[in-house]
C-alpha cells in the first residue's frame, strides 16, 4: 500500500471516505474535486448500522455522533396518517447504531478526516481523462466520466417519478423516528436532523419530468397541492417550505464493470454511485458508498492491484445489486393503489401487531453486514 499513488476522482462521500482509509493505510492519495469548494449541498441522510462499522472503523464515531441524531424507529402511515407498521429498531436491534445526518456535516467530517490522514484534496478540477496514477478510482457519481471507459455508452431511464427536497426548522421535541406517509402514486418521508432542521423527501409519480440531478430548484407551491390531502404532521410542514429542490428519478443498471487491471493504464475502480447508483427508497446511497471505499482499501492492503481490484468487485457486485433491487421494490410498494393499496396496508398492520420484529428482520441481510470483517 504505501508504494500505491491512488488518485480519486470525486470528493463526495465515496472518494473521501476511500481517501482517510486508503491515506491511512499508508498510499499517497490525492482527490480531484471540480466544484471551487466544498459547498453546503444536499440534505438529511439515514445512516444505517452496516455503514456506522466504518466510522466507527476509522476512529470517527465520536466527531460523528455529535452531528448526527439517532434514530430510534421507522414509522409507516398511509396519506391520513394512520399508522400501517412501525419498525421499533431501537427496542428490537438495540445492538445496532441507526443514526440521522446532513450530508453537508458528513462530507466535512470525512474531508477533515482525510485530510488528516495525509491526503490532498484538490478543487476546481475538471477531470476529461484518467490522470496519471496507479489507480484511479471514479468516485464520481451517477454522471461518471471514467464509467463509461469500463461499460461503454449507457441510457438510464426515467422511471416516470419526480422528487422534492427540502430542510425546514424542526418543531420542539421532534421524535426521533423516520416517518413516511404513503398515498396513492406518492409519498413522503420526513426526520429530524442535528441543528434543529427537519429533512424531507416527497415523490409523486409524473411523467413530465425527463431531467436527472438532484439540485433543481422547485417550487414549495408546487409540493403543497401535490400532498395537500395527506394529513397528520405534513400540512404543518408543508407550509413552512420557503424553497424546494426538485429532481428526475432515472433507473440505471449496476455497473457490468467495476475495475480495469493496471495492465490496460491506468487501473480503475468505480465505487459509489458510479458504479452502482440507486433510488432513494431503502436509505442506502451514502451507506453503500461507505461501504465500497472501505472494502476497496482493504482489498488493495491484502493483495497486488490485479487481485485486489478483481476481489473488490466480486465481494461487492452482487451485494450492492440486491440492495438496488430491495429499493426498487420499495418505490412499488410504497405507491399501490386501490383495493392492491388497502389489502398490503391490512397484512403490514396483522403482521405488524403479531409479529412485530419480522418486518425489520426481513432486511437483517442487509443491517447485520461488516465490511470491516473482510
């Protein structure tokens, strides 16, 4: 490892977190960035126990549960509010860390942390080619440039659904719970972040949409007379939105490819969103990049770079195309409708009043996974 010069290509979440495990594993690493800063973008993120290993791994639980909530249960409800299944993760995994956090504070953290560890992080750099390194790794999102050089030219589609995010100051005494209310053809889902902030995220199902990003701007009006008739606490949000964000939500493939070996010049790995970008419906974006960096650095600390790129995308392909299509499933399940819609919220709300820990075991696969123990 310390012979390696590692370039990342991306300073999201993915490239720093490869950058502080990769730097402190010794390798000379240096992230390419092509915003000017570092900017206060994104919004509130759920961090689940399977990606808390990391931090923790990494020496950086404490700094990150002072900007971070925890979240003690998953509250499900249809449009009126009328609870459908609560997940009590905090009574039935009470082993397990489940925590809530804006983006913003997360990437200064792992910046600082990389940083730290040796690694330079480099702004205003627009990447066209692989620069000069013995690995390249593309951290660089859903657009990608070093992708398509692993799986050639690829069209994602739209999967005729459109999303709205915005913060708004939380009310006093916020539970600490990720609450969504399901509708027909729509949903919302709301928690409370550090700070005194509230994240939300509503989708509503729209054909008229063909633009993918996350950083449009919206319209609030527009969001309020799309879940105008949703009740309990979302009319009192709702009306506190000053400004919205609003995005496309495109459907693309996990990568074929993940890895180029050095004899093709440079070696590439793709990790994160390049490789494998998802829909926002099993919160597992932010924890499956956490994810990648880790088991990519510790690949490349057992083995040369051939085996060790060869290892990374075999241990992590097949993990991270099961969590995809878990999240595909969601975006269904969470917009039925008609008499599909009242018999799946009748067997959530049997299930979960007889058997009340087989909803969150259903996704025990997916919480109860190390990477550290590679």
């Amino acid at each position: 490892m310390p012979d390696l010069d590692i370039c990342i290509i991306g300073a999201g979440i993915a490239g720093l977190t490869a950058a502080t495990a990769l730097a402190r594993r010794g390798a000379s690493v240096t992230v390419l960035e092509q915003a000017p800063e570092l900017r206060e973008v994104g919004a509130g993120l759920q961090i689940s126990p399977n990606a808390i290993r990391v931090i923790d791994a990494l020496g950086l639980w404490p700094r990150f549960q002072q900007i971070s909530l925890a979240s003690e249960q998953v509250e499900l409800c249809d449009s009126s509010a009328r609870p459908v299944a609560r997940l009590d993760l905090a009574r039935h995994r009470p082993q397990d860390r489940f925590r809530l956090v804006h983006r913003a504070r997360l990437v200064e953290m792992l910046a600082e942390a990389a940083t730290s560890a040796g690694a330079h992080i480099r702004l205003g750099q627009q990447v066209t080619t692989p620069p000069q390194a013995d690995l390249v790794i593309g951290a660089d999102g859903v657009k990608s440039r070093l992708r398509p050089l692993l799986n050639g030219s690829e069209t994602p589609f739209f999967t005729g659904q459109t999303a709205w995010r915005c913060l708004i100051p939380a009310e006093a005494g916020a539970a600490p719970a990720a609450q969504v209310f399901m509708g027909p053809g729509r949903h919302l889902v709301s928690y409370p972040l550090a700070g005194g902030l509230r994240n939300i995220v509503a989708v509503v199902e729209r054909q008229d949409w063909r633009e993918e990003g996350w950083s449009h701007p919206g319209d609030p009006a527009d969001l309020r007379a799309a879940f105008g008739h949703f009740g309990g606490p979302v009319p009192g949000w709702l009306a506190r939105i000053d400004q919205v964000n609003l995005w496309g939500l495109f459907r693309h493939p996990v990568a074929a490819h993940w890895q180029r070996p050095p004899a093709e010049e440079p070696a590439i790995a793709l990790i994160g969103d390049a490789a494998h970008p998802t829909l926002p419906f099993l919160a597992q974006g932010a924890v499956m990049a956490i994810e990648d960096a880790w088991i990519l650095a510790a690949c490349l600390d057992a083995a040369p770079l051939p085996q060790a790129l060869a290892r990374y995308e075999n241990l992590r392909k097949p993990r991270c195309e099961r969590i995809v299509e878990a999240a595909n499933a969601n975006a269904r399940n969470y917009h039925l409708k008609g008499p599909t819609r009242a018999v799946a919220h009748a067997g959530l709300r049997a299930v979960n009043r007889l058997a009340p820990t087989r909803l969150i075991e259903r996704f025990a696969w997916l919480y109860d996974y190390d990477p550290t123990a590679i």
